[in-house]
C-alpha cells in the first residue's frame, strides 16, 4: 500500500481489508505509516470494518475472520452491506442490457439492485431465480399497471435457500430448456485458485445451469468478494465475460483478474455504456 492522505474512506478500507488478508494480520501504526493517516482514522476504519463482520480487531491491530466455508448469511443479513459498491455496480451493469433481449437474473442483494435500474428497459424477458427479483418487477406492474413495454418475467421454481434463492431439480430442468443473451451473476465468493463459489452445494448447480444456458457471463460482485471462497465452486474465471465491480478492489486483485477474464469493468472509473 502506497501513502496517500487523499483515499476515500471505502478505498482506505479496501486496502486495509486486502492487506490483512493477505498478510493475515496487521498492526494499527503499520496501517498508520503506510496510508499517511492518524491512528484514530485508523481506528474508525477498522471498528467499520469489524462491524460489517470481514475482520476481527485485536489489541493494537486486525485478523482476517475465518469463516466456515459452508457459513450462508440471508438476505438481510447481505443487504445492508456495501450499498454504495452495490448501487454504482447495478447502475454500471444496467447500461449493458439493450432493449428487447432476453437476460436471466440470479439470486443476490446485487442483483436485487439492478432489478431495480432495468424497470425501465423496454421488452425485457427476464429469467430468474431469485423471488426477490422477480418482486421488483411484479411490484412495479401492480404499482403502473401492465404498461407497454414491461418485463415478462419467468421465475424458475425450486427450493427456497437463506438468500431467497430458488435451487434444486425443478430450477435446473426449468433453466436447462432455456437460452438467454446476458447472465448477471451475483456470487458469494469469487478467486483466481476457486473461481466463482458459494456455501450452497445446490445453488453451486443451479448457477452451473445458468451459466451453461447464457451466450454471456457477467458477474456482478462488490470488492469484498474477492477472495472469499465458498463451499463449492461452479465456474471458473474464464468462463465470465465481464466482472461489474467498485472502485474499492485494490490494484493487485484488478491486475490478478484482468489476467483471466476478457472485461474488467470498474463501476465510476471505466467507460460502462460500451456493450459487453
């Protein structure tokens, strides 16, 4: 980590949660030196840090917190974290859908919020399996009407899991009769060694489906994803087109993923109205 004394506070956390990841600790006056900051900023950053649950704080710095690789928090528990990485992440991913395309929707607090920016795309046919996705344009045909234009969404049946997501035999055979033109991916953990990967072993095959059934991949995942690894892995890297994320993934890991996919897209920093 270079000095700098003008990173936002997001930015400045990013680095701290990476540099504690990869170091597997890390003292409060080391963080202090190298981010050019006080000691009480430093502080603030970790407690913020301590109570979004990705790190532990000891007596004079941090630890990574090891979470069991099966461990699946719910929807509420996921919404609340990163809304602004999320929102920047749906507003940039949303430029990519062209009207009158057919796209499939996982589940996911990300994909949630992007539900919410393609309202507006016209002709849409949007395959999901996640109930809440599919409320957000329910709710909005109820609120308006059924409109010219408006979405027809398919929702695939299933299992429900923690995050509201439908898995199990009747999504996979539902997802396996269908082809779509863009899949938007929200993932639990995502790494060069295990790729995409989530706690889930049935929502693990029901994402294979998905990919398997979409022309395109886009995962859409805030930086604290990176390097989170899952029960069970359900894609590699090469296999996504394009990674939707936010100005917190530090350097090392944009560099380490422009190495295996064909689109970095960096949500406020890169040009996001070119097509996939």
């Amino acid at each position: 980590m270079s000095e700098n004394q003008n990173l936002l506070a997001e930015q400045r956390r990013a680095l701290i949660l990476d540099e504690v990841r990869r170091r597997g600790g890390v003292r409060v006056n080391e963080l202090t030196r190298k981010l050019g900051v006080s000691d009480m900023t430093v502080r603030r950053d970790l407690d913020a840090l301590a109570r979004q649950g990705v790190l532990e704080k000891v007596h004079g710095g941090a630890v990574p917190v090891v979470e069991a690789s099966t461990h699946e928090p719910g929807f509420e528990a996921k919404s609340g974290l990163e809304l602004t990485a999320k929102e920047d992440i749906a507003r940039a991913a949303a430029r990519l859908v062209k009207p009158g395309t057919a796209i499939a929707l996982s589940g996911g607090t990300t994909t949630y919020a992007l539900a919410q920016h393609l309202l507006e795309v016209p002709d849409l046919t949007v395959v999901t399996n996640s109930v809440r996705v599919a409320d957000v344009f329910h709710a909005a045909q109820r609120t308006s009407g059924q409109r010219q234009g408006a979405a027809t969404v398919v929702l695939t049946g299933g299992v429900r899991t923690p995050s509201d997501s439908l898995v199990g035999p009747v999504a996979d055979q539902a997802i396996a009769a269908l082809h779509f033109d863009l899949l938007f991916l929200g993932v639990h953990g995502i790494s060069a060694e295990a790729g995409l990967s989530t706690p889930n072993l049935a929502e693990a095959e029901t994402n294979r489906r998905l990919v398997q059934s979409a022309r395109r991949v886009v995962v859409v995942a805030d930086h604290t994803k990176w390097g989170t690894v899952g029960l069970s892995s359900f894609a590699a890297l090469e296999q996504v087109d394009t990674l939707v994320t936010d100005a917190g993934l530090p350097a090392q890991a944009r560099a380490e993923i422009s190495e295996h996919l064909r689109r970095l897209l960096v949500a406020g920093e890169t040009d996001d109205e070119d097509d996939v």
